[in-house]
C-alpha cells in the first residue's frame, strides 16, 4: 500500500508538536510518503495549502475547538481541492459529524495503529469515504441521498429512537445514554440497531452524520 502512495502530498495540521512530528516522520522514513506542510494552527491550514499542491490534508480535530472546522469551511469557500482526512480521540462527536458534513473525506482515531491512516488516504486518494477503522462502501450513495432528501423527514424514527440518535451525535457512549434516559444499556443496543436500519448506517458515525445532513437530530420532537 504505501508504495502506491509515494506520490501522495499531504499536509499535516495539528496542534500537538510532538503528534505532528512524529506523524511527518513516520510517514516519511518509514513509508517513504512526501509530507509537504505542516502548521500547528488549523485556522492556518487553508493558508498553506493555498501555496502548496497536496492531495490529503490530516487535520487534527481536538475534543473541544472551533479552529478545524473554521478550516473547513475555509477550504470549501476558497475551493481548494484537498482530501481531508480527520485525526481526532473521539470518532462520535457531534464535530466529527460536522467535519464529514463540511467535506471531510474520512474520521481516524489517533489511537490507530498506522496501517489503518495509510489504508484511509489510499481510500480517499480511490474517491472512497473512511470512518473508523474500516472503509465505508456505501458511503457514496449514502452521501446522495442524504443531499437529495427533504430536511426534517425522521425516516420511520420513534421518539425514544430519535432521542438515542441526538445522544450519539452528541458523542455520549451506550452507557452514557442508557444513564441520559434511565434505560438499560440492552435497550439503547436495540433502539440503537433498528435506527441503524431506518437510515442505512452502518455506524455511530455514519449514523450522526445522516442525521445532521437530513435535520433529524436538533428538531422538535413528533407529537
């Protein structure tokens, strides 16, 4: 794989000195990928990629900061065309959603291991979408629909259901939810599979993202 990506150029943004460098050199000494930028400021990220011909751009998203996804939307409106790829702790946040929403090609939890980025940029370099730790095949036809539908439709979702659906944007854990609605954690599992089945995901992140396109999730709640 990482043969293939040797004329892959990409940038690193992050705001941890010590992630970002030793992310450069592992990419490059032991991969042999050509990291062409790096800052440590994500709001400076458009910036540098504006003088710079890359192809992916890992941004670093922190539990709590507006900066990558001002970046974000900085990219879009300049029109800068870079695959970016999210490096973050927490792959179910609510900002995960909104970078992906935003144009974000893929999510990678920091913690993986460094076969699971090199298989995320050769994905997104194919035009496919990443979350996680696995290739979402369906993410394509996914991302249609949810562009084509009507904002507000709850897809055949239950109170209880869309209530679950808020708490995993959110970033809460099974258990966090089942303590958030005075449930058993077996009883979120189970409202948590049939809502997988309503919108077609086939993850949390999946599933907070289809949400937020389609306006599901920060609405009144049907009668």
């Amino acid at each position: 794989m990482s043969g293939s990506l040797s004329s892959v150029r990409i940038v690193i943004a992050d705001d941890q000195p010590i992630f970002r460098d030793g992310l450069r050199r592992l990419l490059q000494t032991n991969f042999g990928l050509q990291v062409v930028g790096r800052t440590s400021c994500a709001v400076d990220a458009a910036a540098v990629l504006r003088s710079l011909d890359a192809d992916i751009l890992l941004l670093g998203l922190p539990a709590s900061a507006p900066e990558p996804l001002k970046a974000l939307r900085e990219i879009a409106a300049l029109g800068i065309q870079v695959r970016t790829i999210i490096l973050t702790d927490g792959i179910g946040s609510a900002d995960a959603a909104e970078a992906l929403r935003l144009g974000a090609r893929g999510v990678v939890p920091k913690n993986a291991v460094i076969e699971v980025l090199l298989e995320s940029i050769g994905a997104v370099m194919a035009g496919r979408y990443w979350f996680g730790c696995e290739l979402a095949t369906d993410a394509n036809g996914w991302r249609e629909l949810a562009a084509a539908s009507r904002p507000g439709n709850t897809f055949g979702l239950t109170e209880r259901e869309l209530e679950i659906v808020q708490a995993v944007t959110d970033g809460n854990s099974n258990r966090e939810i089942a303590t958030r609605l005075s449930i058993s954690e077996n009883t979120v599992k189970r409202h948590l599979r049939h809502a997988f089945d309503k919108l077609g995901a086939s993850n949390r992140v999946e599933l907070a993202v289809f949400a937020a396109h389609h306006r599901v999730i920060g609405r009144s709640r049907p009668a």
